[in-house]
C-alpha cells in the first residue's frame, strides 16, 4: 500500500500524484519506473518516477487519463487514498555523465520523465539545454521546474500560444544546422515524436537516446511482451531499457505493437496524447 | 482387495470444461481414498519413497489413510513436504514415487499423489492443522532473507522460521507464490490453495514483502550490510523466456507463454473486462513447445474460446516432456499435435499481425548425447499452418537481473548460479536453489532444494551467533 500524500491537476486530463514509496526511493535513479497496480482489478502499468525525495521517501507520478486504468486513476484516487502495489525502481537508470552539452527533449507529459534526467545532467556539469512541447499553451506542464535546472529552455507550442510556433524538432534542427555544439540527446515524448526526434539528429551523428514506451506486465523480464527491436536484435524494455539508441530503434515495430490490444481497450491509441505529433 | 487397478480420478468432462477455468480433476472422496489407501502393501523396503525428490514417509501417510486418520496422514506428510495439495497435484508422479511403486510392476501403481492430494485437501477444509507461531516461547534467532515466493523460497523459508529464525520474503511482484500463481493455471492448481498455504506460512511469522525486486529495490550487499539479515536465499527461478529467434517473433499475437499465462492467471484476464488486463486470443492458435507449460498455454487459449489449438512441437509423442496426465487433458479437450513439426517463420500482415506459421516437417534421426533421437529437417517439407496468434513455449532460463548488481554471484555461462553441495554460492552466507539453479525444472525439486540450503543456513548461523 502506498499513500498518495498529494494531487494536483497539471493540464487538462494530467494529473501530479506525490507518493509515499520509501522502499523505492531507498535507490531509485533518473531514467527509472515504478509499475503500479491501483486496486485489486485494475492492470500493472509502468510510470516513469518523475521526482523523488529520498529523504521524504516520495515519488511524483505524472499520470496522464489515457485509457481504463490511467482516468480511474486519475479520477478517483485523491490525497490521502492508497494505492494497491508499487513495485520499484524498475529499468536501467539513464546514462550518467559529463557529456558537454546535453539537449533534453520533452514532449508532452514527457516533459516529466525528463526532469529528474536534466537536473542530474546539470549537477554532473552538463550544460543542458531544454526544449519542451505541448499542443498549446494550457497543456505545457513543469515549465518552471524545468527552468530550473537548464542552462537554456526553449518551449515549442503547436499553436504559438508559448515560445516557437511548431515543433520540438525545429529548434533541435535549428541548432545542429547552425553547427551549435551537441554532445547528447535525449528524449522523451509520444513515440512520434521520439521517432523525429531520431530521425533529425541522425545526420548530423549526434547520440541520441530516446525511453521507449511499450506495453509491459511484470517489468522485470520474466513475460517478454515489453520486447522492442534495436539494431535488428530483441530487446527487453524493462530491464535493458527503457533508454535505448534513438538512431537503432525500430519505432515502427514500436508502435505496431503498442496497438495490440486496441480493440479491447475500446480507445484509439493516444499514448503521450497531448503533444502535437500526435497529430502529424 | 481389489484388483491390480487404482481408483480413476473423478473429472470434470472434456466438452464441458473445456470452457471453464474451475479444476479439472475434482478430486478423491473419502471412500475412494480409504480404498485406494487400502491397497497399499505398506512395504517394509517401500521403493516409492526412493522416487521422491524429498523422501515423503509415502506408506506412513498411506497406512494412516487407509484407517481414516487424515490428521495424522497431515501431520506425517508436512513433515518432509510443506506443499501437498500443491505437489499432489502438479508432481510428475508417473516417473517419481509412483515409477518406483511396487504395484506397478503387475498392475498399476498406488495412486500415491491423488491420495497426498486428497489428505492436503481434507486437511484445508476440517481445519486439521494447527498452525502456531513458531517464535512463540524459543528465543528468536538472526534475520534471514529469502528472495522469490515460489516454491523453493516458500520452502525454504517455512523451514527456518520452523528453526526460530525471523524470516522475511522479498517477492518482484505483487502476489506471493511464483509460478505457482502466475504460470500453472487455475483449473491445474487453483489459486486459493496456493494461497492457503502462504497465509500459513505467515501464521508461521513469516514477512512476505511484495512488489520489492531484489537487485532494484535492494541489492543483496544492502540486504546484508544495511537491513541487518545475516543469510540469504535466491529462489528466483527460471522467468526469462525464450525465444526461437525466428522471422516474425515481434508481430501481434506472438506471445511468450509468460506474458499469455501471466495475463490469464495473475492478472485475472480471463474475467476481461471485470478485471482490466486484456489477453488477445486468436481464433486459430499454435502453440510451440512440448513441456507443461505448452499444454498449459494450450489448454488456456482453449478456454479462452479459440476455435483450434495446434501443439507444434519438433521431436515426437514419445519425447514431449509434459507430464503423460496433462497431455491426455489436452487431447480429450480437443487440441490438436503437429508432432515432428518446427517453426521456421511467423507470417504477418502489413499492419503487423499474425497470419501464420510455416513449419517444417521433421523426421527422427539417431539418438543424441541425451540418448534422446535429434529430430532433423525434411528438406523442402515446408507448409503454412493458417493461425492467428502464436505462443512460444520453448524454455526459459535464468533471469539476469539479480546478477547485474551482485557481480560476485557466480553463475554458469546460461546465468544459472553456481552452488556447492549444501546449496551455499560464492558469497559467504548466501544460498541459492530452484530453478535458478537447476534450469526450470518441477515444484518438487524447487522445494527439495529450499529444505536442504533451509539446514545448510541454519548450519552457517548457527557458526555466525
Ligand atoms: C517505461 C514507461 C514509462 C511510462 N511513464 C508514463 C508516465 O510517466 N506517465 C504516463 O501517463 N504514462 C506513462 N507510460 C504509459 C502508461 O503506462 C500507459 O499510458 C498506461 O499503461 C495506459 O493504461 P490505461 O489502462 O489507462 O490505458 P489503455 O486503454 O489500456 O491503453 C492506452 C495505451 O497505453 C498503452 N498501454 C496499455 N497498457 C499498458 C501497459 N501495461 N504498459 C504500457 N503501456 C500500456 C497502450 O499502448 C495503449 O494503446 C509509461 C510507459 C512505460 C513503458
Ligand atoms: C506454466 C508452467 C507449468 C508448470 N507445470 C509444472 C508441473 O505441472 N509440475 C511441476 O513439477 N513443475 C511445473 N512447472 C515448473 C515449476 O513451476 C518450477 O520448476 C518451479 O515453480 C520452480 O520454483 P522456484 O521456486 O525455483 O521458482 P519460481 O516458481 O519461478 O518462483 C520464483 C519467484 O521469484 C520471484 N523473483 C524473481 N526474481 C526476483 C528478484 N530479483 N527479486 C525478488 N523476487 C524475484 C519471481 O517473481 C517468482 O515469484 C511449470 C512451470 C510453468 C512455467
Ligand atoms: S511430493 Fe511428489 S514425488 Fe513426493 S510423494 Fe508427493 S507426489 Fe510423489
Ligand atoms: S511401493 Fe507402492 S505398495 Fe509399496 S509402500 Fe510404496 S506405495 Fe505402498
Ligand atoms: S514487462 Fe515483462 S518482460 Fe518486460
């Protein structure tokens, strides 16, 4: 049982739980999940720790209502409830190291995830530059947070309601066009996204990782089904990822299987729903 | 006296639970039992103890039957076996105990396990069995860390808190019970009973810590060094699943029987959608394996109401590994053996479904260094078996994932941990035993392991106090 201490409500359908997770915040590092099960009949799925307090021992989950499990979540569990089972860290924490200059990408509620990695970056002496997404305005969420721990932050808007009109990915080809020093990506966002975010850096040779969302049930290897192809061999997302070279992965496969059990979760996929590539 | 023959197991029929998740074999009465019990010879050299993997007291708890004293049949078999309403029911009996059965040899052999079953049974639902605290008034001893709930850490940590030690269960996911509860289906082993016997586990004071994956959560260094446990045991078992490495392997509807099963038994699937873990089931499945775990995913994606059930497995009927039970089951309920057949590729469509699997036929060739006959490719035998979903049940090996962060954990080069003969690894104070060790193998010896690191760590503690 995990009592969640807070809410709040980020953007529409977008929800901060802080939770009480001590036996996960005893290691955890950035880039890692928890799998959550919130009452007896509900499904495992996997979270990424968007924060944590290791002396509080809490974690912050960025929940967005995609689906059966994600809106009962979000709707019906409020500060003070419990939730059922918090199995954690799971995954391999991000790569950590002096890198140069490190190019965080976040799309959507993609954002979260890469928070914790952009303020480790910049403790290790990265100089860290942030380019974060959404559809519009009202749905950027932790702007603040992530203002904090880079050296630069550049906010993408589909609409233009916030900073550049467009695309994540035009400020990144902005820049590696303009020959700027980049050392490292990473991002994280809708699959979409991550997949252009591959596909803009591969040119120019810039190592670029992106955290694979795929559809998990133990997180811990033993089922299979979180398998993805990277360089034409199988990996398990769980525990060799969820990071893996953006250039290598088959993001087609990705997707493909991310679709599996569409006709029984009655919804049309949406997974980071609220970033404009979405829609592309 | 009756004849050279054993009392048939009542069951469910074939058409009828074919649609149901409820227990096939429902199990000996009490009269059935007394009778078959009575057929035992009660032998002074009892040759089917000597094919148990943990020495049951078998003619004991038989005689005990045969006079209708269940508590004291309860009693004398918890004594070497902690799980016999499990293993009553899941044991490979037919080449252990009842092998070696002396009544085999004209007839047919005491049907020692439905009668372990039926005592295990009995004793559940006339609460025979008294289950205290086993710190209650011995002085308590150091703190002992089992990691994984299967069978041989569920063993293994009966058999110390037994010994007065302060035992705690760090379990990776959130139910007890390992394969126990997510792979063997329900209508092999209901869950309930699996359950039973961990509640008394905690009865016995054992702590059972879910949802903590040992080489995540806490290394074993931070078990030892920091949470105060002066032993450990790994009995993580063999949960990483294989696959053939085939075209196809990462299209829709391809699973690895663990995920399948996992969806079905753990997570309740097939109650979708009062439960909200969706299962896909094709309406034409093949199944690739021969062991327990293809009849198992076979038979569930035959409850779960596909129309055809292929096994397709690449040696013959003679060399499938499944227990002999399980395999009639299968075929009663209308599953159909493509025997000497292997998977060459899974076909798909262009939005990244399963269509089918070409198999190539296969012919048996000379007997290997397993003294098993190689099965060998039919050149140009090639044909597409018309399925829409895919399980692979090839195997699974050691999962390395307690590995990664205990880099002086010896293990072989498939990941399996190395022990000594008293169950001990290469660190001081840490014990392994299971399939972890073994390779996946049965219950029986998973426990069988548990129970002898169980004495070996008490051995080692006590030289530590
Ligand atoms: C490593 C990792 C980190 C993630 N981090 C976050 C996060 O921080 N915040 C967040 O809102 N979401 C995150 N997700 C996605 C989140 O797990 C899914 O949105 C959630 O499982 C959907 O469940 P549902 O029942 O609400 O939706 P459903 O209606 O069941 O599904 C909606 C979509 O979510 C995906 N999905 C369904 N079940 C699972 C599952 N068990 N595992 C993974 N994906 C699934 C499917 O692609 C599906 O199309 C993460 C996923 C992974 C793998
Ligand atoms: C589908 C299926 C059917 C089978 N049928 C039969 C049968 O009929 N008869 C028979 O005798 N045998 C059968 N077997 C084999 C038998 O179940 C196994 O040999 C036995 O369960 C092994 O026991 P174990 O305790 O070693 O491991 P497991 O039962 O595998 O349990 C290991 C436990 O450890 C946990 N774990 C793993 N890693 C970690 C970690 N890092 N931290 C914390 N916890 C961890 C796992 O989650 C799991 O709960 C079957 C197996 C399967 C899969
Ligand atoms: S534990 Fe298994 S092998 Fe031993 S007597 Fe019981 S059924 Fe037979
Ligand atoms: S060998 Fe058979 S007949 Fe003899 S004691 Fe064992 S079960 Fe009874
Ligand atoms: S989620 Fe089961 S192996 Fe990765």
């Amino acid at each position: 049982m995990a009592k969640i201490l807070r809410k709040a409500e980020l953007a529409p359908a977008v929800f901060e739980f802080v939770v009480a997770a001590p036996l996960v915040t005893h290691r955890c590092q950035p880039g890692q999940f928890v799998i959550i099960r919130v009452d007896e009949t509900s499904e495992r799925i996997p979270l990424t720790i968007g924060d944590f307090d290791r002396e509080a021992g809490t974690i912050t989950l960025i929940v967005q209502a995609v689906g059966n499990t994600t809106k009962h979540f979000c709707q019906d569990f409020q500060a003070g409830d419990e939730i059922l089972d918090v199995a954690g860290p799971l995954g391999r924490p991000s790569e950590m190291k002096k890198f140069g200059t490190v190019v965080c990408v976040g799309g959507g509620i993609g954002v979260a995830p890469v928070y914790p990695i952009a303020r480790a970056y910049k403790a290790l002496g990265n100089k860290v530059i942030s380019i974060i997404g959404a559809r519009s305005k009202n749905i950027l969420i932790w702007v603040d947070k992530m203002r904090a721990v880079s050296d630069e932050l550049i906010i993408a808007t589909d609409d233009g309601t916030e900073g550049h009109k467009g695309f994540v990915t035009d400020p990144l080809k902005e820049m590696l066009t303009r020959g700027d020093k980049v050392d490292y990506v990473i991002a994280i966002g809708p699959v979409i996204m991550m997949k252009n975010v591959a596909a803009t850096t591969k040119p120019f040779h810039t190592k670029t990782a992106v955290s694979l969302n795929t559809i998990m049930v133990d997180g811990t290897g033993m089922c299979g089904g979180c398998r993805v192809t990277v360089g034409g061999e199988n990996y398990f997302a769980c525990v060799d990822g969820p990071e893996f070279d953006g250039h290598q992965v088959d993001f087609v496969n990705l997707m493909e299987r991310q679709k599996m059990y569409k006709n029984q979760e009655a919804l049309p996929y949406s997974c980071g729903g609220h970033c404009k590539c979405v829609e592309e | 006296m009756r004849g050279g023959m054993r009392n048939p197991m009542p069951e469910q029929a074939a058409e009828v639970r074919k649609h149901n998740f409820d227990e096939v074999a429902t199990g000996y009465t009490e009269k059935t039992a007394i009778d078959e019990a009575q057929r035992c010879l009660n032998c002074p050299k009892p040759m089917c103890v000597t094919g148990c993997p943990v020495n049951v007291y078998i003619p004991k708890f038989i005689h005990a039957v045969s006079e209708g004293k269940f508590a004291e049949a309860i009693a004398i078999l918890k004594q070497k076996n902690s799980l016999p309403a499990v293993c009553g029911r899941v044991c490979p009996q037919e080449s252990q105990c009842e092998s070696k059965c002396i009544l085999g040899i004209k007839g047919e052999p005491v049907a020692i396990g439905r009668l372990e079953r039926f005592v295990a049974d009995y004793a559940r639902t006339h609460n025979l069995e008294k289950i205290t605290p086993a710190s209650a008034g011995v002085a308590k001893k150091q703190k002992v860390a089992i990691i994984g709930s299967g069978p041989s850490g569920l063993t293994a940590a009966g058999d110390l808190a037994k010994l007065g030690y302060q035992v705690t269960i760090f379990e990776a996911l959130h139910a007890a019970g390992g394969v126990l509860m997510y792979g063997i289906p329900p209508f092999r082993l209901p869950k309930d009973i699996v359950q039973y016997e961990i509640k008394n586990l905690e009865r016995l004071g054992v702590k059972i810590i879910p949802n903590a994956i040992i080489g995540k959560t806490f290394t074993i260094a931070d078990l030892m060094q920091e949470e105060g446990f002066a032993a450990v045991y790994i009995g993580t078992g063999a949960g990483l699943p294989h696959f053939m490495h085939i075209p196809g392997e990462n299209l829709n509807g391809v699973y690895a029987a663990n995920e399948f099963l996992t969806r079905v038994n753990l997570m309740g699937a097939y109650k979708f959608p009062q439960v909200a873990t969706p299962v896909y089931v094709g309406k034409k499945v093949a199944v690739v394996g021969g062991g327990n775990v293809a009849m198992d995913a076979a038979r569930t994606a035959m409850r779960l109401g596909a129309e055809h059930v292929y096994i397709v497995y690449r040696r013959g009927e003679a060399e499938l590994p499944a227990r002999k039970e399980e395999v009639g089951h299968a075929k009663a309920e209308g599953i159909e053996f493509k025997l000497l057949h292997n998977p060459a590729q899974i076909l798909g469509n262009d939005q990244g479904w399963v269509t089918g699997l070409e198999c190539i036929q296969m012919e048996l060739g000379a007997p290997d260094a397993s003294g098993r006959r190689s099965p060998q490719e039919i050149p140009g035998s090639n044909f597409v078996l018309d399925v829409d979903m895919v399980v692979m049940a090839i195997g699974q090996g050691a999962n390395p994932l307690l590995k990664q962060t205990t880099p002086d954990l010896n293990v072989t080069k498939r990941g399996n941990i190395v022990v000594d003969a008293t169950e001990a690894t290469s660190i001081p104070g840490v014990f392994a035993g299971g399939d972890i060790v073994t390779g996946a193998a049965t219950v029986i010896s998973a426990m069988g392991a548990g129970k002898k690191a169980a004495q070996a760590m008490d051995a080692y503690l006590q030289k530590q106090a």
